[in-house]
C-alpha cells in the first residue's frame, strides 16, 4: 500500500501535477532521496530493489543428501566431526554452522575457565601427561583407554587395555619411547601405580622411569592435567562412533584401528613446539620392554637352597653341599613375567 502511494507521487511529478519537495514532505522522506528514486521509477518503472527475491548465500545442491547423511549414517558424529567425514569420505563441503542450522542441534555450551591458564613447555619431550579414559569403546564392556599427550605439541600416543594398570601405562609409554625417544618428565595424577609412595617397593613405572632418569610429576586435580583430559573427551566424542562406522568391534582390531587413526590425529591437531626437542636416544641396551621395565627385590634363601615369590616356591641350583653363606638372594622380575635369581656371581632364569 505506501508502495503504491509512493508510485503515485513520482507519476505525479513526472506529469508535473507535484514538485518534488512537495513529493518528499508529503512522503516525510529528504528531497536528495525523492530526486534519487524519481530517477529510479523513470528508468525501471518501478521502486522494488533489485535483490528482492534473491538468497544471500547460494544454494546447496548436495542439502537433501547432506541432511540424509548427516541424520543417519553420521547421527553419532558432533558437528565438526561430520562435516569433515563429508568432506574425506563422501566428497560433501558444507559450512559447520550451516550443517548445525540444517539439522537444528543447538550449540553445546562451553563451561567458563576457573584456573590460571598454564603456557605449554618449550621442548618437545619436556613434559607427557598420561592418564586412561573409560567408556565403552567397543562392544558392551567398558574398557580404559591409555593417553598419553606431549605438553608442548599435543603429539598423542594411544593404546586400549582392560584395565588402567601399571601394565598398560608401561605398555603406552615403551611405545612412545620407540618412536619419539625418553621424556624428561610425565606429568599424572595421584594414583599409586604413578609415583613412588615412602616405604613402598616399586612397581613396573615407577621403576621403569627410575631406570631411563624420567621425573613424574603429581597432578594434584583433574584440572591441573586439563589438556589430556580434555583430548581424552575429544577422543571419545570422535572415535567410539568412528569405530561403530568402520565395524570395530573386539580390543585387537581397536588397537590395530588406532594406527592409523594417531597418524591422522597427530597430523591435524599437532603443533611444532615454541623451541626444538628435548627428548633422549633409549639406550643402547634396550632391545625389549623388558629392558627397562623390570623391579629389583629381596628374598631369603633357605638351607635346602629354595626360595619363595609370590606364594610359590622356588629351586635355586645347588653350588655345594652346604647350606648358603649368604641368606639373601636378588630376584629381577620382568614386566612379562621373567624372574631371574641372581646369588653372588650366578644367575638363574626361574620363569
């Protein structure tokens, strides 16, 4: 209706029934503006602007596929992550927040900092946080997931097991000495089988660390190793439906599933470190994982040269007649369970 009204008005002008600051008061609009859409209704006939009926963006002719993908083959996928499968396995570019506003998911809310930020160290190799993440990876056992991050680069290492045990964080950690060499430090939080507590013999990573010259450092709260715990979510919002897409289903194809799955996850999310790296050749002698992970113990060696370990009771071979002058014998246990009993210059595999 007032587009009609102002159609009239310059018709009038044009048949010089009405001046144009006539025109423009009666329209309550400024004189300069009246000139300049009398111009426009001369020349076009009309007042309509020219990207009336027109889309601000252009349109996607892959939506109605995308929105199919998107609800069903990728429904367990946060947005990120599904516009990327798009893009890597279906040959589909489609903005993220487009994709939120296709499928109408609303945004997830980030909780507010509450600490004193922490810049990441230099060096790559000056400090790894390791900690295990339990979900339901595969299957329906939940299972622990071993995650091991580089401070400074938010390089990853990863390994599943049953259980988070000093097995496995040994395990994760031979690994990565094998690829990136030993650390200076690990940064975990206040579980035992991390630190050496006063009065306790060692464990496997405890003197495991001991062996290569590697700090542990004690993380006194989830919060204060935040990054690994924060990569330990993004882990389990990207890789448990990504396992359910590939058919993983069973603890031996997961790991083997994580090989390539920590190449394409270091080469995204990695970073080159503020100065160089800090980390060490293993030493020469390590050849096995039992080289490094193994523990020291006392036990007393009876007069019929016999010893006990773990509630079983052991031979030791017989080097005279007489009971032994000495009553304590060394036991080096292996992290895969190889004993070797050593008394004074002799040594005996016991298992």
């Amino acid at each position: 209706m007032k587009n009609q009204e102002e159609k009239e008005k310059y018709q009038s002008i044009i048949d010089e029934r009405l001046s144009i600051r006539a025109a423009a008061r009666m329209l309550k609009i400024a004189p300069t503006t009246a000139y300049r859409r009398l111009k426009k209704f001369k020349k076009q006939g009309n007042l309509t602007h020219g990207n009336t009926g027109k889309a601000n963006r252009p349109s996607q002719p892959d939506k109605e596929q995308i929105i199919e993908l998107a609800s069903t083959k990728y429904e367990d996928f946060g947005i990120s992550h599904t516009c990327e499968l798009l893009e890597s396995r279906e040959g589909l570019i489609v903005n993220r927040e487009t994709l939120r506003r296709w499928l109408n998911r609303p945004k997830t809310r980030k909780q507010p900092k509450q600490r004193h930020h922490r810049e990441p160290m230099p060096n790559f190799g000056d400090l790894l946080q390791i900690d295990g993440s339990f979900d339901y990876w595969f299957g329906n056992e939940k299972s622990c997931l071993m995650n091991i991050v580089d401070d400074a680069t938010n390089i990853a290492e990863l390994h599943f097991e049953k259980q988070e045990t000093v097995i496995s964080a040994c395990r994760c950690a031979y690994a990565w000495f094998k690829k990136y060499g030993v650390p200076h430090a690990f940064y975990a939080d206040g579980r035992n089988m991390y630190h050496l507590l006063p009065e306790r013999e060692h464990n496997f990573f405890t003197a495991m660390c001991e062996h290569l010259g590697i700090r542990v450092i004690l993380a006194r709260s989830p919060q204060a190793k935040g990054r690994v715990e924060r990569w330990n979510g993004i882990h389990q919002k990207r890789l448990i439906p990504l396992m359910k897409l590939d058919k993983v289903y069973d603890m031996k194809n997961a790991n083997k599933y994580l090989e390539n799955y920590i190449v394409e996850h270091n080469k995204k999310h990695s970073h080159k470190p503020a100065l160089g790296n800090s980390h060490r050749p293993l030493p020469e002698y390590v050849k096995s994982i039992d080289d490094v992970c193994y523990i020291i113990v006392e036990r007393t060696l009876n007069n019929d040269w016999t010893f006990s370990y773990n509630g079983k009771i052991y031979q030791f071979p017989q080097q005279s007649k007489y009971p032994p002058a000495r009553k304590k014998i060394s036991l080096k246990i292996t992290l895969n369970g190889n004993i070797y009993a050593s008394y004074r210059c002799s040594v005996f595999i016991v298992h």
